[in-house]
C-alpha cells in the first residue's frame, strides 16, 4: 500500500491572504472561457472577493479595538502610577 503525502499548505492570514486571493482571481479570469466557464469563474471570483471583504472587516476590527486599548492604556498608567501614591495620603 502506497502513502498517500499530502502537501503543507501555509496558513495566510491579512495582507498575505489578500494578495494572494488577488492572484487567484488573476488566474480565474485568465481560465475564463477556457478551462472554467464563464459562469464557474464569476462564482469563484465572487467567493474569493467576498473572503477578501471579510478579512478585510476582521483587519479593521482588530485595528478599531487596538485603538481602543491604546486610549484605555493611559488610564491604566494612570492607576498604575499615580493612584498608589494617592493611597499614601489616605
């Protein structure tokens, strides 16, 4: 019985994935009428655009709650630094 090996497929995620579902869709409508039909390409190209608009909302939202963060930060160097010496004069 012979082993069947199968390929690692790297895991892509922001930019990386983006580009590279950019570079399918260059190759589906380079097949278009000849290896895919007209019809199998648009399909294909519409999920991989839609996949491109959901990591790109996933990106932002991870930027926005970046953001977030970084403005509670101050009020956590503010309890960090200034509320112990605040408990001194209690």
């Amino acid at each position: 019985m012979r082993n069947l090996v199968i390929p690692e497929i790297p895991i892509l995620r922001g930019q990386e994935a983006i580009e590279a579902l950019n570079e399918i869709i260059k190759e589906l409508e380079q097949q278009k009428g000849n290896e895919l039909t007209e019809k199998q390409a648009k399909a294909l190209m519409k999920v991989a655009n839609e996949l491109i608009s959901s990591i790109k909302a996933e990106m932002d939202s991870e930027a926005s709650n970046k953001r977030k963060l970084g403005k509670f930060a101050v009020f956590k160097r503010f309890e960090d630094t200034v509320l112990p010496r605040l408990q001194f004069y209690k």
